[in-house]
C-alpha cells in the first residue's frame, strides 16, 4: 500500500499551524522517529494542536511499520474529528482513509476495501480540487485492498478509472500506477505489468526526494514480480535484494513493504 501508500499508500501529514512546522519537516524527510517524538511534544505543550499533532503521531507510527499502534491512535482520534469538523469534512475524511490504510498493514484487507470506498463517495460529492485528491488517495487504498483479496480484475477496473480521472505526474499518480501494476501480475499479465512498471519509474524519477519516499522499493518490487512471472528470476533476484535494502533503510524492519520484498526473495530462491 503505501501506503498504500499509504501502497500501499499516499501518506501525508494533515495541515497544520507553526507549532508542527518542524515536526512536518521531519516528516517529509523522512526521519519518522524524530517527526513522531516532535509531534508528541506539541501534542503535549498546545492543546490547540493536539489533534493535528496526534494525526502526526499515527502517520510517523504508521512510517515506521508501528502499524497497531498506528491504528491505536487512529481509532482513538477518529470520534474527536469526527465531532469537531464532522463526519464528511476533508479532514475527518482524510483521518479516515489514513486509518483505513492502516488496516491493509495489518491484514485487515476487507475493512479497508469498505473504508475507503466509503471515503471516495463521499469526498466525490464536492467538486473542489482538494476533494477530488482525497478521492483518488481512498481509490488507492481500495486498488491496495481488492489486489490483496485476489480480485486483481477489478483492481485493474478501479485503478484505471482513477488513473483516467487524473492529469498530474505526482506521486498519486505513481502509486496509483503500482496498483495497477499489482493487478496486471496478479492476473499472471507480467509483460504488461513490466511496461506499467516501466512507466511507474520514469514518474518515481521525475519526482523529488520528498515526494517519492512513500514508494521506496514498490517500483522494484513490481517490476522484480512481473520478471519473476517472466520466468526470469536472474534478474529480478537483484531487484528484489536492492527493493528490501532500501525499504529497511526507509521504513525500518518492521514495515510491510519490508515483508513484501522478503517474501519475493524468498520466491525468487525457492524457484
């Protein structure tokens, strides 16, 4: 996901005053225990931020594959954003989705599937720019959840529609790309999931470092999957070795996408 973005997943943190300034950039850099041990200090010194700087907290958690607390924190705040701003405010629904994405990390491949679909008809009601984001991150969330239930022909549906509804080379995008690349192997279509592959890195490329740190490793790890279903292990070994250095760099060991890329290792020796 990441993530969903997260992959499986988009995973940003949500807008925020001065006081989270730093912990966002922390963030965005990529230094999740650093970000998470900040937000936790505004949470604690403004209370006027609180919200905003525990949303943080479970992002960072969630970043470094601390996935039940991730979740912990979620269900914890969801009621408050909920009572504050709403059940259909952008940012009760963007707290929805980020724990809904949560649930894909943990198994939870159903509950998530309906979260995010529930997230996307709602945020489609309001034309607005900002929504219609919102509701290609809940369409990647679900793209994530129905390929991990094996229902890759509709995952292919959902993520081309999305893809059609989008005119930007940004990160969405990218990992929206992933997701149909998933689906594309998933359907054993390797050569063309290799293409989509193919394409998914020239955007992950043409991104800055902040912009692509959530899809550290899934270009490699889809394109070492279509190799691999290519009959060609030699090459996709590296690519999977290279997918899992990285991700452990980024995310820590814990996180799924590390698992992911352990699994396809151990695929790719096993063949």
């Amino acid at each position: 996901m990441k993530i969903f973005r997260s992959r499986n997943r988009v995973d940003t943190p949500p807008p925020v005053g001065a006081p989270l300034h730093l912990a966002n950039t922390l963030f965005r850099e990529g230094q999740y225990a650093a970000a998470e041990a900040e937000a936790r200090a505004v949470a604690a010194r403004h209370a006027r931020h609180a919200k905003s700087a525990r949303s943080l907290v479970a992002a960072a958690l969630g970043a470094q594959g601390r996935h039940a607390e991730a979740l912990a924190e979620y269900d914890a705040l969801l009621p408050v954003f909920g009572r504050e701003y709403g059940a259909e405010h952008p940012l009760t629904l963007q707290l929805r989705v980020n724990r809904a994405q949560t649930l894909i990390t943990l198994g939870r491949h159903a509950e998530c599937e309906v979260e995010c679909a529930a997230v996307a008809r709602a945020a489609s009601r309001d034309t607005g720019a900002a929504m219609q984001v919102l509701v290609g991150v809940a369409r990647n969330g679900q793209i994530y959840a129905v390929n991990a239930q094996g229902r890759h022909e509709e995952a292919e549906a959902l993520a081309r529609a999305a893809l059609a509804a989008r005119d930007s080379p940004d990160r969405l995008t990218l990992a929206l790309r992933l997701g149909l690349a998933r689906s594309l192997n998933g359907q054993k279509r390797h050569d063309e999931a290799a293409a989509e592959a193919r394409h998914a890195e020239e955007l992950f490329k043409s991104l800055s470092e902040d912009h692509r740190r959530t899809e550290t490793g899934a270009v490699e790890l889809a394109m070492a999957t279509a190799l691999v279903g290519l009959g060609r292990g030699a090459e996709a070994g590296p690519l999977a070795a290279a997918a899992l250095d990285a991700c452990v760099a980024a995310f820590g060991p814990d996180h799924y996408r590390v698992a992911e890329a352990r699994a396809l290792l151990d695929r790719i020796d096993g063949a």
